[in-house]
C-alpha cells in the first residue's frame, strides 16, 4: 500500500494538498539541475498528516544547514506515483529523492528494472542500518529478483505503520454499545449497527480499502509461515487453504450482512477517510498514516485497537526514501534522508501521530501518540507485522481491487475470487 502500502493520502491513497509545503519549498515544478543548488523532492502525505509534518520541518532544516540550496517540492498522489513511477524514473523528469511504495510489486520491481539507487554504502557509512529493527528493515532490501528481505539497500523508511480499528467513541457511546475486546464483540456491534440502520464498516472498493480488511481476515487464521510463504516465496501458497478461504467468504458475508455497503466498489481511501472524520461511519480499519489527520481534522471522540481474535496485522517499515538511478543531485538526497532520521524530526514524526524509527521514547509526550507506539510495539514484540496484500508481484494491486469490487457487488464468488488471485500470483512469480 499498499503498502505499505503505502503508506498515504495520508499515505496511502489521496491526492496530496500540497499548497503548504509548496509555499515553503518554491513552487516552480522544472527538471532539477546538477549544479548541487536543487534537491528535487516528491512525497504524497498530507500537510497535516505526521509524515507531512515532519518532512515540512526537515525541509526548513535541510535549507539551514546548506546555505544556497533550495528544496523543489513536487506534489503528487499515492496512486499517480503507483502507476506512473516507471515510465518517469526512465526520464529526465526523474526527481532527486522520492516517496515510493514498497514491497516486491512495487519497490522491488523498480530496483530490478535498473531504476534505483543502490544505497548500501549510504546506509552503513551514516548508520541507517543500525537505526531500523529486522522486520522494518525488510522492506528496504531487494535481492535481484526484486524480492525482499535480503540483497542491496534500494530505499530507506523514516517511520513504521500498521493497521487498526479506528471507532468512533460517540456512535458507540449513542447506541450504547461497548468498546469490542473480542471478534464477537466486535461483530456483536456491527449487528447492532446494522439494526440501527447504519452501515458500521467505512469501505473503499476503489482502492485498498477493501482488500486490506479480506486480508486481515485471513491472516487472522494464519501465521508467520503463511505469511512469508506469500510474500517472500518462502514455500507455495495455498489460495484454498482455511486462512484464504475464511478471508474471502467472510468477507462476502459482510456485505451481505449489511456491514459493507454494497455501493462502496467506485469509493475511494479519502472518501472512507473523511466519511470517519465527519462521524458519518462507526468503524474504519486502516493504516496508523490516518492518525495525525484524524488528530486534526475530526471532531468527534475517537479511539483506536488492534483488530481483536488476531496475532497478525498490516504494517511494516514505512513507504521507503528512493533515489532515482538518474538523480542528478543524489548527495543532497542522502543529506535530506539522514535528517529524517534525525532525533529531532523523528521526535516531531512521533509526537504527531506517527510511528518513528528512531526516536527518544522519553521525548514523546502526547497520550495518543505514546498509544499509538505501544500498540506498535505490541505488535512488534509478537511478529506480528504481515506487510500488505498487493505486495508480492508486480500489477497485483489491480487485480485486488477489481476482484473485491466483484465480491462487493455480488459477481462473483468466493471460490471465484480466489481462483483469480490464485491465478494472477502464478503467472507474476513466473514473470521474468
């Protein structure tokens, strides 16, 4: 996201407003020089999401501490990047540093096609390396089939993300129904919903809305064997196994049930965003991305738990810093990431609504980021990162989202959904 990722609109998938950070850095959108006066950038979070935040203050920092240096910042979306970032990355039009989705679809196959940077060297000479834990450093190493997990360090994450249940204290509170600390619980209080004449589950058939909540389904019958088999080619997976099977039948079911809206297949990540910030839907499950946003936009009572009955979610590393094979100004990209990882912007990253790598966890004050750490830290502990489902081949993420949209409406079945994605993850491993 998808991506993580990605990892987003807030991470993952809105059009970035980039007004703010466009007044700050310059405005003009012109190929970026070699002269080492212009760092082209590109990212796609939002101005007040955590991401959006801290990189606006790296972007102050970086322009004090090189005097005659100007940042160009380029707004761009998650989904404009997703599908474009290739052709791009072999022109002239290539930034200098850029946010990029990852996992093997994504990241992966950009570092086999030749387009990226290798930045082993940069990681251990500025202590990169040192700074990220094993499960978020995953996704920062490709191996030159573009799998990864081992090989050469092609991007570098600032921060962590995974997923949760975002639910709106006021709705439950009106209807009198319970925090859920169990899955029974937690689908005792969507039949409620329902009775009530309210669709519990904000839902984005459009985009990774949807496949992310099939997914945390299944892996909530799965383990890490499953996982890695899926997602590292570590062993063959089973698409009609019990964790897949329950996750796509389960899911139909909802729908059926009346806890995902039957018009949701055209919806998209922002409108189920902003249909939760304006108390419009009891319910999202989505990506720690949405928090900072959340903390500034809603104004409702909202609070957050891990999926319940689950080991297993979504998260990883963040989306990744990439630096084109073709920057022209790759030593003041290096520069730039070294100050994302820096104390000070990492303690502004957590202390707005993200989750940083590399922070002083005495320096993070705020009652709901230091929530929203421990729960990361819970899953860490337990290896309960999953990753995301469109990772593993490249064009994967179309194919979940036109499939799901098809359990949405009704057009097709479980065993029928899985005999796409099946299908589609066969002939990606064997692409060349």
């Amino acid at each position: 996201m998808l991506t993580a990722r990605r990892r987003v609109m807030a991470t993952a998938a809105a059009v970035l407003s980039g007004t703010l950070l466009l007044a700050s850095c310059g405005g003009d959108s012109d190929s970026g020089s070699s002269d080492g006066k212009t760092l082209k950038l590109w990212h796609y979070e939002a101005p007040n999401s955590a991401m959006g935040v801290a990189w606006k203050e790296a972007i102050k920092e970086f322009e004090k501490t090189h005097p005659g240096v100007r940042v160009k910042f380029e707004e761009k979306g998650f989904e404009q990047i997703q599908k474009t970032a290739p052709m791009v990355l072999n022109s002239n039009d290539a930034p200098d540093l850029m946010e990029y989705n990852k996992g093997n679809a994504t990241a992966g196959h950009l570092s086999q096609q030749g387009l990226l940077t290798d930045l082993s060297a940069e990681a251990t000479k500025r202590g990169w390396d040192k700074k990220l834990s094993a499960g978020v450093r995953t996704t920062s190493q490709y191996d030159t089939k573009g799998v990864m997990g081992s090989g050469k360090w092609y991007g570098i994450p600032n921060y962590a993300e995974y997923t949760m249940v975002f639910y709106n204290k006021d709705l439950f509170k009106k209807y009198g129904i319970a925090e859920p600390k169990t899955f029974d619980e937690l689908t005792a209080a969507m039949d409620k919903f329902v009775d009530e004449g309210i669709t519990p589950l904000a839902n984005a058939g459009a985009e990774y809305v949807a496949q992310q909540y099939l997914y945390q389904l299944a892996l909530s019958k799965a383990d890490r064997a499953w996982v890695d088999s899926y997602e590292l080619y570590k062993g063959k997976p089973d698409f009609h196994d019990a964790a897949w099977t329950y996750g796509a039948e389960t899911f139909a079911d909802w729908v059926k049930k009346g806890y995902i809206s039957e018009k949701s297949t055209g919806t998209k990540a922002e409108d189920a965003g902003v249909s939760f910030i304006q108390g419009k839907s009891p319910i999202l499950f989505s990506g720690s991305w949405w928090y900072g946003r959340f903390v500034a936009e809603s104004k409702v009572d909202w609070g957050t738990f891990l999926w319940p009955g689950s080991n297993m979610t979504l998260g990883s590393g963040g989306n990744l810093w990439v630096v084109p094979k073709g920057a022209k100004n790759k030593d003041l990209a290096y520069d730039f990431i070294d100050i994302t990882m820096s104390k000070k912007i990492q303690n502004l990253l957590g202390n707005n609504g993200g989750v940083p790598v590399a922070a002083d966890p005495a320096a993070i004050t705020d009652p709901r980021s230091k929530g929203l750490i421990a729960n990361f830290n819970t899953l860490a502990e337990r290896d309960g990162l999953a990753f995301y489902p469109d990772w593993p081949v490249a064009g994967f993420y179309d194919v979940l989202v036109s499939e799901t949209q098809k359990l949405i409406t009704g057009s097709a079945k479980p065993d029928a959904f899985l005999d796409a994605v099946e299908s589609a993850y066969d002939k990606g491993v064997q692409a060349p």
